[in-house]
C-alpha cells in the first residue's frame, strides 16, 4: 500500500496527474498543481492508477504538463476545401439513399472515431511509463511534490504555508537554538537584577546590611558612590530631656546611637509638644545640617549627644505636659 501510486486532479485547472502514497503521507495529503501551481488536497479525487489508464485526453494534457511522457502528436484532420462543392442532382449520382455505396457516408465515422486515439494512447502510455524513471525522479527530490514539472520544484518561488510553518517550529525547537535562548535570557536577568541592584543600592544597603562589602567593591568598579544607608528606624534614642531656660526658651538634649554594624545616615529630628490632653501644641523639625554641629553619618556603634534650643511662645505654653521625639529619614 506504501508504494502504490494514484492519480488525483486538480480542481483548479482539472489537471490529472500521479502522485505516490509515501509523500502523501509526508505532506499530509496536500500537494501543488504543476500547471496552475494550485495548493490542494489530493485526497479529495484520488484514484487508484489502474482507473488512471483510461483517463481520457485530459489525463494525456495533464501529463505532457508535468514532462513525464511526450506522446506522439494528433492527427490533423483533412484539409477541408475553401469552398463548398456546387449540388449536384440526386438523380445524376448512382446509388443515392444508399449508405453502402456513399464513401463518405462510410468514412466519416470511422474518421471521427480515430481522431481521439492518439490522445488515449499517449495518456496510456504516459501513465505506464517506466517505474525506475518515477523511482529515479523522487530520489533526486524527495520534497519536491508530484505532479510539478521537472526543474519546477527548484525554481517554485513559494512553498505551502504547512510546510513554512513546520520548518519553522522545528527550527525553533532545535537542541542548540534551545541552549542559545535558555543563555540569552539568563544573562538578561542577570543584566536586570545587577541594574536594579546598582539603582537600589542604598535601600538595599538598609535592608541586607551584610551586602555593603559587595556593594562598595561594585560601585569601586563602576565609580559610583555608595553613600550611608538610610535607616532611621536602627537609630535609638537612649535618652532625652525637655528643661525651660527661660519663659519662652528651652532646650532640648538627646543622645542618638547607631547599635548597627554599618555606618546609617544621620536621620531627621521631629520634636512635638503635647499638653494635658496628649495632643500637640507645636512641632518643630530639625535636619541634619541644622543640628549644632551638622553631621552626615552617624558611625557604626557609636553614640551622638546633641542639645537643641526652642524657642515656645504659646498663649497656653503653661498646658504643655510632655514632648514626642520622631527620627525618621529625610
């Protein structure tokens, strides 16, 4: 069943031509016309190539098309004169009436009857042609589809789209285009993770203290700086006192201290005073660069006394009850 051959026809053209079992399977039964270059299912009028022997002319035309076999040439009929003999009396003509002694009542049929001969023998004989002549043409293109003439399979300027979309996938599916892909899109994370590394450093840096050797080795490479990392929330306030100096002036003293390991940006101060009720009276912020002595970096374990002066002139500042220290980055 493998290696029998059938005969399909096109249903753009009507083309009949022979196709083979094995590269129908291949093609999934889709196959291109050698004469209109249509793309069709051969399996629709497939035939076995038996019924193929007594195709008719077309099944001959369609096989000169795909330079399998060149029959012989029709037979020209006669030349018919130019102009019609003049009547002649019946009565004048021996045998009138009767067809036996009318040549041309005898001939005309036979005539007509010959005229498609040439054409069944030659499509005969393009269907039997030799096996090894097939056999030797499919080794030569094996991807080249039945029924195209010879040369036109190379020279096709456009191939089905189930065959360019299967190329496709397994181009795309191959081990080494696999690998390339798996390689591209690791060092494109890489590439992203170490951006987003170089952009957050300082957060980063908060948050993994144990990271600022790698950071600071990095940013010595990419001579980029690796300022003091934010955290206010590591700064303790060990301790604090509001004392009055003078009717509307006081003095606010506090010790600050970085109990981390890593040096911690110098954070920002809010005081607020609150009276009997616990709610605020006045707020007052103090940066970094306001403090007595400004400072950037409070040193890794190390402690910072600091004394503000505040001045409080308030209609109630006799209802202040207590105070609300506040650190927190600037």
């Amino acid at each position: 069943m493998a290696g029998m051959r059938f005969i399909t026809r096109c249903p753009s053209c009507g083309t009949w031509f022979r196709v083979v079992a094995d590269q129908l399977k291949i093609a999934d039964g889709w196959v291109r016309c050698g004469r209109c270059h249509h793309v069709f299912d051969a399996s629709v009028q497939l035939r076995p190539e038996s019924e193929g022997a007594l195709a008719s002319a077309t099944l001959a035309s369609s096989v000169l098309a795909s330079g399998s076999h060149r029959p012989n040439p029709p037979i020209e009929p006669a030349e018919q004169p130019s102009t019609p003999a003049p009547p002649t009396d019946s009565s004048t003509l021996p045998g009138v009436g009767s067809e036996q002694d009318d040549p041309a009542a005898a001939q005309t049929p036979e005539a007509v009857s010959s005229t498609p001969a040439p054409a069944c023998d030659g499509g005969s004989a393009a269907i039997e042609q030799d096996p090894s002549a097939v056999t030797a043409a499919g080794e030569a293109a094996p991807n080249a589809l039945h029924g195209l003439p010879r040369g036109a399979a190379a020279a096709q300027e456009s191939e089905p789209t189930f065959v360019r979309s299967a190329r496709r996938r397994a181009r795309w599916r191959h081990p080494a285009v696999r690998a390339l892909l798996a390689l591209l899109a690791l060092g494109l994370s890489a590439l992203l993770a170490a951006q987003v590394a170089w952009l957050a450093r300082e957060p980063l840096l908060a948050r993994w203290p144990a990271w600022q050797p790698l950071l600071a080795a990095a940013c010595a490479r990419l001579g980029c700086e690796l300022g003091p990392r934010p955290a206010a929330h590591r700064v303790v306030v060990e301790g604090s006192a509001l004392l009055r100096r003078a009717p509307d002036r006081y003095s606010f003293q506090l010790v600050l201290r970085n109990p981390t390991s890593t040096d911690i940006a110098a954070p920002a101060l809010e005081l607020t005073l609150l009276d009997e009720q616990q709610q605020p009276m006045v707020r007052r912020v103090w940066l970094p660069a306001e403090w007595p002595q400004p400072l950037a970096v409070l040193a890794a374990g190390q402690e910072w006394p600091l004394l503000l002066e505040l001045a409080f002139d308030h209609p109630q500042a006799g209802r202040m009850s207590g105070y609300q220290v506040v650190l927190f980055d600037p």
